[in-house]
C-alpha cells in the first residue's frame, strides 16, 4: 500500500470502530468471512488478463484504467470482467492493470462495504482499496506510481462506451497533476473487442440470464389482469429475476388496447395505467447475471386477439422474426440479417430501425438496421459465442400498432442457440 495511506489490521482496529478513520481504514476482519459469492474460475481471469496485456501490448500501454459502473451501456464494463464486482454505490468503480504486476480494484467506500467486497472479489483480484471519500483519482496515481509507471503510457477505458463517457473530469485532473509525465490515452473500443467471443464460463451466465428472462415472462403473464397496473407487471417481472439471483437490467412495459392500438413499442417508464380486457402488452425485459445480460420481448393478449391483430402477428411479426433469425450462423455476414429485414418493407409495413444487436455485456455491436448494418472487424462476420439479440419490431403502416419480437441468441458451430424458453406465439391470457 501507498506510505500515504495505510489500512489499519483487524487488532488495530476492533476496539476503536467509532473512530471515522479507523473504521474506514480497517482490514482483514472477520465480518463476511462466511459469505458465498458465486465466480468465475482463477483460470478465467487469468485468460481475461492475459488478453488484455496482450492488447495492451499492441498499444504500447503500461497501465490501464478500467471502469465500470450501474448504468445500462456499462453494466460493469472492464471492471466487473476482471474482477466480478458489479458497482452500484458510484458512477464507477476502475480496475488498475498494470501491463506487469498486480491489478488493484479501488472501490468508492471504506469500512464493512470494502470488507464484502474483498470477499467477493478475492478469486481474481487480492489488492481493493478505498476511494478515500472519492480521491479516485489520487489512488490510481499511486497504484500507478507502485507498479513503476509514473512516466509511462496510461490507457484510459470508456465508463460508457456507446456515448464515449470517460471518468469524470476532477478525478482525471486529479490523474494528470499526480502524473506530469505520464502520457494518457483515451482508448476505444477496448471491452468489446475482448469480449464479443464469449467463453463457456461466461456462456453459462448467458443461459441463466436467460432463464431469468423466462421468468420474467412467466410473470407476466402471470400478473395480467384487468385492474393491474403496468407498475405491477414491472413488480412481477423484477421480484422473478431477483428471485433467480439475477440482476435487473432494465424492464420496458407497455399496454394498449387490440382495437384502438397506440403504442409501436413497450414504455420504457410504465405507468399507472390500467389494463382492461383486450389490452395486449408490449414489453422488452433485460436480465443480467454475474454481470453479463439477455433480453427478451413479445406480445401478451388479455383476451382473445381481433382478426387484425392475429393476422399482424402471423403474417408479419412472427414469420419476419424467422427470417432475421435464419441468417445467424457461424461464418455468415452480419449484412445477411440486414436483407432479411427486407420482408418488412416488401409487405407494406415499417419498423422500428433497429433489426439486431450484439450482447458482451450488454447491448453492443454489430448492429443491423433496416436500412443498413454498423460493424468493426472482429464483429462483421459471425463467430461461435457470439451473443446477438435479433429483435424485429414490425410498425403497421399507419404508426399505430408495432410487435416487437426479441429473443437472445448464442452463435453455436452449427446455426444458433436461444437462450430463452418462451414459445414464439401470439400469448393470451
């Protein structure tokens, strides 16, 4: 540890917890010591590191600054993949990595707080220290100092990487009057990159995510009735993926009525509204576990469909999911999804412009629009555990009435697995 801070050890500590500092500063107690957290293996981390010195390489960096933190488009981001924390106190917690030495986890809080999280992350990364009431930027500057860099090539990583957010401008201030002579990059791309191949520790947790999406689902359905608000559905659906040890990305829930349709697309804020008796609810659900995510989304009746709806649903909705999903396999073009998006337009009705989007995390890259696809070089042509979530969202041509369809996928050898159990049919309850 840094001479400027030094943690205080359990003897030292026990009999003075009412001291600010001391309470904040203690270590190796033996509060959580019987804790079970579930994580992944020594030897996955050690692939994690491995990838990411050899990136870091390649780059010419010494040291990087890995984020991570609550929000959707982080959900953890480098931070949680190596260390299996996922932050919820911060804007972000940041993961030192040295190209040589040790990574330290610098979490926001002190005390019992830091203590769990020790636990919790003691598989992958054995160096956790305090924020120190948010100096985060003053304990990189000494981690880095520690590992021999001060001078060297520092490698900052996106919190948020579709809105390029970076850490917040006093703590990289901070950074740059700790390290004059460092020169600081801001890196892009870098998670993505390594994480868009998955692998069979970080598939499982896919799979679960997605039971825990079929769960919420299930719930739903469940919960449906006339008097129920769309407040409660998201209730039902939250409590069943927390239930099944996950976490809640986010959960869009919408309802309309089947014969006077106003809605293309779930609410991403539901609402007090009602339901009534021919109401069809629209939602897409996102479920995380152990830091990695699977989405889900389709149709529930209350009531028997109009013909209208039905032959939306059999005619457009569920055979234009089928096309878009028959272009995923190994070895083909993200492009392919992309034609198959044609059926829309070739049968009279709109979308919304979204067709399919990769999942490391959370939502990423490739994307497929209607009227084209966004792709990097390791992400154009698809490759087994790859993670997309195909999610068609036909339009009636008048804007009124929308079915978005979604369901996540893994790229298997030989085509593709769905990582969700919920039957594709037009649901009534």
């Amino acid at each position: 540890m840094s001479s400027s801070f030094t943690s205080t050890r359990w003897e030292e500590s026990r009999r003075n917890l009412d001291n600010r500092q001391t309470f904040n500063r203690m270590q190796d107690t033996p509060y959580y010591r019987d804790a079970v957290y579930e994580q992944f293996s020594r030897g996955e981390y050690e692939r994690r590191f491995a990838a990411l010195r050899a990136r870091m390489a390649a780059e010419n960096l010494d040291v990087v600054i890995c984020p991570g933190g609550p929000s959707h488009w982080s959900f953890g981001g480098g931070m949680l993949w190596l260390s299996g924390h996922w932050e919820w106190h911060c804007l972000a917690a940041y993961v030192v990595f040295p190209r040589e030495g040790e990574p330290t986890l610098i979490y926001g809080m002190g005390g019992t707080h830091i203590e769990a999280v020790r636990r919790e992350v003691a598989v992958a990364i054995s160096d956790v220290r305090s924020s120190r009431n948010g100096q985060f930027g003053l304990v990189m500057a000494e981690c880095i100092r520690e590992a021999g860099a001060a001078e060297g090539r520092i490698g900052l990583l996106e919190i948020d990487p579709r809105n390029k957010d970076y850490l917040p401008a006093n703590q990289y201030l901070r950074l740059k009057d700790e390290l004059p002579k460092a020169e600081i990059v801001f890196t892009e791309g870098f998670m993505h990159e390594l994480v868009v191949i998955h692998s069979e520790e970080e598939l499982a947790c896919v799979r679960h995510a997605g039971k825990l999406c079929t769960n919420a689902m299930q719930a739903i359905a469940d919960r449906a009735a006339p008097g129920v608000t769309e407040q409660d559905l998201r209730a039902a659906a939250g409590a069943a993926i927390l239930e099944g040890g996950g976490d809640i990305d986010f959960l869009i829930i919408g309802s309309t009525p089947m014969a006077d349709p106003a809605m293309v697309f779930g609410n991403p804020r539901p609402s007090l509204r009602q339901l009534a008796m021919g109401d069809m609810i629209l939602m897409e659900l996102a479920a995380g576990y152990r830091g990695y995510s699977a989405q889900i989304g389709q149709p529930i009746c209350i009531g028997e469909p109009p013909a209208e709806i039905r032959r939306f649903w059999d005619d457009i909705a569920k055979p234009g999911y089928e096309k878009v999903t028959a272009a995923i396999a190994p070895g083909r073009p993200v492009s392919d999804m992309h034609e198959a998006a044609k059926f829309f337009r070739n049968s009279g009705v709109q979308s919304r412009p979204i067709v399919t989007h990769g999942i490391d995390f959370v939502s990423d890259g490739p994307h497929v629009y209607i009227d084209g696809a966004s792709t990097h070089d390791h992400d154009a042509i698809l490759q087994p555990g790859m993670v997309l979530m195909p999610e068609p969202n036909p339009i009636s041509a008048d804007g009124h009435l929308g079915m978005f369809v979604g369901h996540t996928v893994i790229v298997t050898q030989d085509g593709h697995e769905c990582v969700d159990d919920w039957p594709l049919e037009l649901t009534v309850v």
